[in-house]
C-alpha cells in the first residue's frame, strides 16, 4: 500500500488477555491483587534497605533500585488495563500507546542491566572477597546504575521513534493487554523492515550482552566454589546468590518464551501470556524471593514496624497526659 493511500489512526483497541464478559471480573480482581501485592512488596524492600544503616552496601543498592523498577514496569500497563476492564472500554490513544512503549521499554530494558549488573556484584563477592569493598565503592555502584539507565532510556527513545515513523491503517485491534513493541510492529501496514532489524540487533546487543555478563560471573562464581574445601563453606557462599539466580532464571525464561518462541509460531496468546510473567508476576515474586530466606532483609523490616509501632504508643500516651 502507497504512503499515499494510508491513514493515521489516533487510537487502538487493546483486545486484553480474554474477551469472554464472564472473565473480566475475575481478571480485574487477580490483576489488581497482584498489582498492589508487587508494589507494596517492593516498596517494602526500598524501605527495610533505606532504613536500615548495615544494608547500605552494594548488592542492597541495586537490589532497591530493582524494587523501583517493578513498581515503575508494572505501574505503566497494569493502571490502564485496570481502567480499561472496570469502564469497559479497550480504547487507548496513539499517544497513550506510545507512551506505554517507551517506558515499558525503558524498564524492560533497565531490569536487565540491573540484574546483570547483580550478577558482577556476586562475582566480585565471591571471586574477590577481600578486594570487594575496593572494586564495589560507591563512586563504581553509581556509575553502574547511570549507566544501566542511560542506555535502557536511549534503546526505549529509538525504538519508539522507530514506531512513530509507522503507518497504521485500517486495523487498529491490538492482540494484548498494553501496546506491546513488537505486537505495534506487525500491526503496522507500511513496511517494517528497518523497525525489524533495529529491534532485532538491540535485543541481540542489549539483552544478549547482559545475559553473556550473567552466564560469565555465574561460571567463575562456581568455579570458586569447587575450590573451597568445606560444604558449609560452599552452602554459604552460594547462599548468597540463590536469590539473585532465581530472579535471573525466572526473568529470562518469561522473556525467551515470549519472544522466541511466541515469534516462530505467531501466537499472540503466547506472547501475551509470556508478558504477563514478566511484567506482573515476576515483579510481583522478586520481595518474596528475596526476602523469604534474607534474615538481613527481614529483621530490617521487624526493625522499621516495630519503631513504627513504638512511636504510635508513645504519640497515644502523649495525647492522653493532661
């Protein structure tokens, strides 16, 4: 179709997870549940590493700005789905749609970094024990996470410039519960070749990068752990990556489902389904996986309430002294 003949929508229909009337009220209620269990859950884990002097150190650094990109990811599709099903419209404008592809990106990309970033932090810990304080200083932490930003934020620009630079026609019905990269991508009817390529080379260079930096620490990771002579030696090193693993494993393994397999087989269901593990669910699980089995993380959380809790009985007492 000639540039000519095509007309620029101003909105889309987002189809959502299930078009059965039955199932909306039951979707509201999982999704607003998990919603406010992932952003209560991570706003706990920046408040236990804020509050508490001890976890001022590296890994706690990057594992709070994770905790403010899940709630930032899941704040950007999960509101507007919420709204969408409680007034019964699937309406989102190009500029919402936009917008939801730029920071979902953005965070997307940013959660990447940042568990890449994680996996350097366990390898300098467990490979370079007594010069960890030394290579992990502050002026290096921040350096990271600028970085790690940076690019999420430039990679998130070019790619919804790359959209914006798209006709769409006549079909305006997106397969997906929020405006997806790659679902606007084959919505569009002008030709996507050059949108095509450019996504596939940074997903290559932005996410295989960092995959490789994760794959890289975890193997010197264990082979330091082969050397040490002790099981409890081992059991408490690794102990400390168990975590972080589980956080990577999961992340990934929703990402590649999602992308890969989804995109050889063209099932938009796969696709949506795959989205919702990482960008609600996994989000969602990352407080509970690190903090179910972090004594440092929970006694901080103890801590914080119980100030809480004695501040309160002392305002009561106050109030009630003539």
């Amino acid at each position: 179709m000639g540039p000519s003949n095509d007309t620029q929508i101003s909105e889309f229909f987002l189809l959502g997870l299930s078009n059965e009337p039955e199932l909306q009220p039951l979707i509201f209620g999982l999704f607003f549940s998990m919603y406010l269990i992932s952003v209560f859950g991570n706003l706990l884990i920046i408040l236990a590493v804020s509050s508490a002097s001890h976890l001022h150190t590296p890994m706690y650094f990057f594992l709070s700005i994770l905790s403010f990109v899940d709630i930032c990811i899941t704040s950007t599709i999960i509101p507007k789905m919420l709204v969408n099903i409680q007034t019964q419209t699937k309406i989102i404008t190009y500029t919402g749609c936009i917008s939801q592809i730029y920071f979902s990106t953005l965070f997307a990309g940013w959660d990447n970094f940042l568990l890449a970033v994680m996996a350097y932090d366990r390898f300098v810990a467990i490979c370079h024990p007594l010069h960890y304080t030394v290579i992990m200083n502050p002026r290096l932490c921040g350096l990271l996470a600028l970085v790690s930003w940076i690019t999420s934020v430039l990679n998130s620009l070019l790619q919804s410039l790359m959209v914006l630079r798209l006709s769409f026609c006549t079909n305006s019905e997106i397969p997906h519960f929020f405006c997806e990269l790659n679902q606007m991508t084959q919505l569009a009817c002008s030709d996507t070749f050059l949108n095509d390529t450019v996504m596939y080379i940074s997903t290559v260079l932005l996410a295989g990068g960092p995959l490789a930096g994760i794959l890289y620490s975890y193997s010197k990771i264990i082979s330091s752990l082969c050397r040490i002579p002790s099981a409890q030696g081992k059991y408490k090193a690794f102990s400390t990556c168990a975590s972080h693993l589980s956080v990577v494993s999961l992340f990934y393994c929703t990402v590649l489902e999602g992308y890969l397999i989804s995109s050889a087989t063209q099932n938009s269901h796969s696709s949506a389904t795959a989205s919702v593990m990482y960008t609600v669910v996994t989000p969602m699980l990352n407080p509970f996986i690190y903090s179910l089995r972090n004594k440092d993380i929970k006694g901080a959380l103890r801590r914080s309430f119980g100030m809480a809790g004695t501040k309160g009985t002392i305002v009561l007492l106050v109030k009630k002294c003539p």
